[in-house]
C-alpha cells in the first residue's frame, strides 16, 4: 500500500513534537543553574529534575501510555489533546516558586512528551512514500535540533550578566522590564535572574499551542485504518493481547532486545549531555553559564546541518556504514575529552564538534526509522512505547546515579566520561553488526518478509 504523496506537510505538523520535546530538556537545562541557584537546590535535586523530566522518567511514562491510546484508538486521537497536557506542565514551571512545583511541572511536561513519541514516528512512517521514509523521520530530527539552537539562543541572550564586570546579558532589560512590569520592582538577585529561564519556557507553552492548532487537523494513518478493518475481519483479541504478542513472538523479542540495546546504550550518555552539558560545562569546564549556552548553541547549529545529512543520504546508501560514521564520531569525541581534557579550550570544541556530528547522524534517528519499520501496524506504537518507556526509565535511575560520580564540583567527571565512551562503544556495536535490511521497502513489504501471514 503505497503512501500518496504530500507527506512532507505532515511531517513538519508532526515534526513540532520533536521541537518541543528537545526544547523542554534544553530549557531545563540552559536554566539549571538559575533555578539551583534560586531555589537553593542541591546536585541531588538536579539528579530528580533530570529523572522525572522530559529527559527520562516522565517522557518513559509517557510513552507506554502513548503507544497503547495510538495502536488502540489511532495517531489522530494523540494529537488531538496531547499538547493541551504539554501546555498545563509548562505553564506550571513558568510559576513555580519551590522545588515540588518545577519537579510537578518537569513530569508533567514529560509525560506528554512520551505520549507524543511513538505516534509521532509512527504516523511519520506510515505516512511516508517508500523512498522518502527515512528523509521525512530526518526531516523531524531536525526539528530535534532546531527546538534546542533556538531555546539555547534565547538562554544565551536572557541570561543574567556575570562575572565582576558583568559580562553577558545581552537582552537581560528586557527580563528585568517584564519582571518590573508583572511583578514588580522588588524582586532581585537569584529571583530576578530565573525569570530568564521562565520565559524561555513560556515560549515552548506559545509553540506547543500552534503545535495543537497544526496537529489536531491531521488525518488519521491510513495504514492504522487499514490494520483496524483487517482486525476486524478476525476474532478481536484485544489490544492487550497484542501486548502479549510482542512478548511471545520470538522475532518481535529479538527485535525489541537489539533495539533497546542500540538505543538504550546510547541515550544513557545523550540525556545526560541533553539535561547537564551546560552545567557540566560550568562546573567541570570552567565556563560561565553565557559561554556554556553559546558553545552548546554552535553544536546544535552543527547537529542540524549534519541531521539534514541524514535526511539526504539515509534512503540513498548503506545504512551501515552510515550508523558505525556517526556513533563512531560519538566515540571518538569522549575519548578526545578523556585524553585532552575538559578543562582545555581545544578539548571542549574538539568535543563539540564531534558530538554535534553524532547527534545528527545519531542512533535516535535510526532508532525511529527502524522502530517504525520493524514491527507491523496493530502494534507498532505500543512496541515503541514499551522499549521508550525502559530505555528513558533506566535513563532517569542513570541521571540520579550520575550526579553522584560526576560530584557536585565536576571531580568525578574523568570516571563519568570513561562509562560514557563504554555505553557508546557497545552502541556502535550492536547497531553496525546487526543493521536491519529494510532501506527501499514498503511497510507491508518488511512485515510479510518478516512475519510471513501469521502477525
């Protein structure tokens, strides 16, 4: 069942999930300084910002949830009330004033975010024509990296001055004639300086109310459709019992363990770097949190560049060569940081580089091509719901542990970096040695060469 063609124009309306996922860790992240600083919060308290966000345990709630309501009542129904729970927990960290209301909104905003994955890639998969299958899911990473370029310009741009001679704060009026316009002329210090960040995610609430508007005008899958009325036909099982299949069939096992496995190995390192980079910047680097937040922009800038990269080549060659190029770049930029150090100039834009490279040429792109490629419709969703859900709830116990190997100034950051060159090493691994063969192939296609008649 070949898709008709126009499945860019969805693609950029589902895309914005992407943007507002990415852009809920950055915000966090470009401001954690500011909201440890003003709450009086410890690195422990950053661990379980970290846990329950966006980043891990929230989006991993969310995504099991997801995965089911898109198998059983379709992608359509996802995007129709979806970014309205986006929209409550942003809003929430917009007035938090303690650390149980930033914590409440962190995990509501994640948990949203893990709704909207598995049917985002999904419906981007199914809606796409055969040889633009893996253009249109790089088409979507790029709002991945678009969302962070543009929250961390605005952090950069916000951020309050530093330093004895006040470097920085180069748009720092206008935080301060918001806060003396709403608030008053009262508030200073840590209080005055987070309201940066504040704004920064009430421009996520504004994105994610477009999002809504663009989103819930989109068709229903057709394949999903297609997969009901097939269902139909045959004695309903229920979709729990297609839960059960996933669990019994043996190739739906095999492909779930390499890949969480791929996937797993590698976003253990990446929601660390999504959630703490700035911070790790400052803490182990030396920088301030202006410097931080321009050097982790330029490596978004590089991240989209290298996604569209992605998006050209993905369809057209061995998909192979091209995972071991980028995870092998990922690799590559931990040992240089191990060997030349943080606290160099030349080791953090050497890193830079090379991780911006691997984060557009990443596994969380191939993880979603092939997610979406290797399980059939009655089940795709909730397949990438279950492995999202324990590969962000092992993620989130990761980030807790992190921040007690990291240490609260940076001491323990040789140790950390040394596990994160392992993790993505067995990345590279698994992903190069068993690189699935579905480039050019219909959905329907890869299900029956896989499956045969019984799914």
């Amino acid at each position: 069942m070949e898709k008709k063609k126009g499945s860019l124009k969805s693609t950029i309306a589902v895309s914005l999930t992407n943007y507002l996922d990415a852009g809920a860790i950055v915000a966090g992240a470009s401001g954690l300084t500011l909201w440890k600083d003003y709450l009086g919060l410890t690195e422990g308290h950053l661990g379980w910002l970290n846990a329950i966000s966006a980043n891990c345990l929230g989006a991993a709630i969310g995504a099991i949830i997801g995965g089911f309501l898109a198998d059983k009542y379709g992608r359509k129904a996802i995007y129709t009330y979806n970014m309205l729970i986006y929209m409550l927990g942003v809003a929430i960290i917009v007035i938090s004033t303690n650390f149980p209301m930033l914590l409440t909104g962190f995990l509501i905003t994640g948990i949203s975010v893990g709704v909207g994955v598995p049917a985002s890639w999904t419906y981007i998969s199914e809606s796409s024509e055969t040889n633009n299958r893996g253009r249109n899911i790089g088409i979507s990473q790029m709002a991945w990296g678009i969302g962070p370029l543009i929250i961390l310009i605005l952090g950069f741009l916000l951020a309050p001055p530093t330093g004895s001679e006040g470097t920085g704060g180069y748009l720092f009026v206008i935080v301060e004639k918001f806060v003396e316009t709403f608030v008053g002329d009262s508030v200073s210090g840590a209080e005055l300086n987070v309201f940066s960040s504040r704004i920064v995610f009430g421009s996520l609430f504004v994105v994610a109310f477009i999002a809504w508007l663009l989103q819930r005008q989109l068709e229903e899958s057709k394949e999903w459709k297609a997969a009901k009325a097939e269902e139909s036909k045959h004695e309903k099982s229920g979709t729990f019992a297609s839960f059960g299949k996933l669990f019994t069939n043996r190739i739906n096992v095999r492909t779930m363990i390499f890949l969480a496995g791929m996937y797993l190995t590698w976003n253990l390192v990446s929601s660390v770097m999504g959630f703490f980079q700035p911070h790790i910047y400052e803490t182990a680097g030396g920088l301030t949190n202006e410097h931080a937040n321009m050097l982790a922009a330029a490596q978004w800038v590089i991240i989209i560049l290298m996604t569209f990269v992605f998006a050209m080549l993905v369809d057209k060659v061995n998909q192979r060569i091209l995972y071991f190029y980028g995870v092998g770049a990922a690799v590559l930029a931990w040992l240089i940081i191990i060997t030349i150090g943080i606290n160099s100039m030349s080791g953090l834009l050497f890193f830079t580089l090379l991780w911006g490279i691997q984060g557009g040429i990443s596994v969380q792109g191939f993880y979603a091509l092939w997610a979406s490629e290797l399980f059939p419709a009655k089940y795709r969703a909730a397949a990438q719901g279950i492995m999202f859900f324990m590969v962000r709830g092992l993620s989130a116990i990761w980030g807790i542990v992190f921040v007690y190997i990291y240490g609260e100034g940076g001491e323990g950051f040789t140790l950390a970096a040394y596990l994160m060159a392992a993790l993505l090493l067995v990345s590279l691994v698994i992903g190069t040695v068993w690189t699935p063969k579905t480039r050019g192939k219909t959905l329907e296609q890869i299900t029956k060469e896989r499956y045969g008649d019984e799914i």
